[in-house]
C-alpha cells in the first residue's frame, strides 16, 4: 500500500498543458501538478471531484501535485510514480519470483532501461511495468496515448529472455471496476500486436486492479489480459 499525506478536496477546472492542471479549492484557483502525462480525457472533465496532495516545499512550482480523480462511483489513481513502487512491493512479496527476493528499481539492459530487476537463488528476472488509468465499459486499456517507448520495451523483455533471463510485464490498473485488460488498439495497434509477440515468445504478462481511496492506493485482485489479434 502507499500512502499520501495533506489530502485536499478540489474540483478540476482545466489542463492549460500536460503538466498542470487549474483546481478549485474553497473558493480559490490553484495550479496543480499532474502527475500523469497520459491524455486522461475521461477523467479530467471541468466540474470533477479530484484529490491534490498539498507540499510545503517553497522550492516547488505548485503547491499542489493531483493525485486521485474521481470518476462515477470509483476513484482512480492518476499517480503515475507510484505503478512501479507497487510492483516492487510486490515483487518483495514473492509475487514473481520465490522469496527471499533480492530488487532494484531500475537497471539497465541492452539499449533498455528495466523499472525492476530481481534475483531469487540462480533466477533472474526484469520486470516492466505499465499504470492503467483507461477504463471503458469495464474493460482497462493501455495506452491512452501512442508508446514508442513501452514498445521498445516489451522488445527489449524478449530480447532478455532469449538471453536466459525470466522478464515480466505487469499493468497496474490504478482503480477497481475492471472485468479484463487489453490493449489500446484504437491508440496503438502495434503495441497490441507487440504485446501478443510477447506473450508468446514466453514473456510473463499480468494485469492487477487496486483499491483507491482519496489518500490511498494498493494491489487487489489480478485480472485476465485479452490479447487482440491486428
């Protein structure tokens, strides 16, 4: 679970550019930073419920960093730092490889930068990692925008794995409501044929929900991956 600090309430207002969005908090307009660089029209809709995480740092540009979004009766998670802190989590757990489990976040490989690297006796394994905020008719999707870097990652997990490493890609869905996850095909094509290419060369491909509340978030329940055929 992570958790955050200085909750406030605000009401969204606008996204002059993808790094700062204009809130409402008692009254007065504030700038915020958006922490999630993703299109996320589905959720920043001027009027809506949304949840700023309040700094104290006179060095920061925004008082106020947007953490959580409120979307029909779920919250959603717009944190995009905190996908790879779960998973690492998670991979400290035993989630992908038998405990005890040696993790670094982020190592490099090839021409690729991993988020987590991990080692369990004579096994090793780099492990990507994608935060889901699309949802639509309870199904996720990645990504809301095109990747060519999450593309040059999944290549890079199967390049790794042809060099004996065990690799993973693991989507974390940064809300519940979900039934399944599949890719964006309507965004990126090529990363749904890219993801399929995965899959069956061998990659370990994972999809979790989580539990968010105004000033909290954490792993639940894994979900099935569709693949797609383009």
């Amino acid at each position: 679970m992570i958790k955050y600090e200085n909750i406030v309430s605000a009401k969204f207002l606008d996204r002059p550019n993808r790094f700062i969005a204009l809130a409402e908090i008692s009254g007065h307009i504030e700038k915020a930073h958006v922490m999630n660089t993703g299109r996320c029209r589905e959720l920043l809709i001027p009027g809506t419920d949304i949840f700023l995480q309040q700094h104290d740092d006179p060095k920061r540009k925004t008082k106020y960093s947007l953490i959580t979004v409120r979307k029909g009766g779920q919250l959603v998670n717009l944190d995009s730092q905190v996908p790879n802190a779960l998973a690492a989590q998670m991979a400290l757990q035993g989630c992908f490889l038998p405990e005890p489990v040696f993790v670094k976040r982020e190592k490099t490989y090839g021409d690729s930068r991993f988020d987590i690297y991990c080692e369990s006796g004579n096994r090793k394994m780099f492990i990507e990692v994608k935060g889901v905020t699309l949802e639509e008719n309870g199904v996720a999707r990645f990504p809301d925008a095109p990747t060519e870097r999450g593309i040059k990652h999944m290549r890079g997990l199967i390049d790794a794995l042809a060099d004996g490493y065990e690799t993973a890609l693991v989507f974390i869905i940064q809300m519940k409501g979900v039934a399944s996850f599949e890719a964006n095909v309507r965004t990126q094509p090529e990363f749904a044929r890219v993801l399929l290419e995965a899959k069956e060369a061998g990659v370990m491909v994972k999809a979790f929900d989580c539990i968010v509340t105004e000033n909290s978030i954490a792993v639940d329940s894994e979900i099935p991956v569709k693949y797609i055929q383009v």
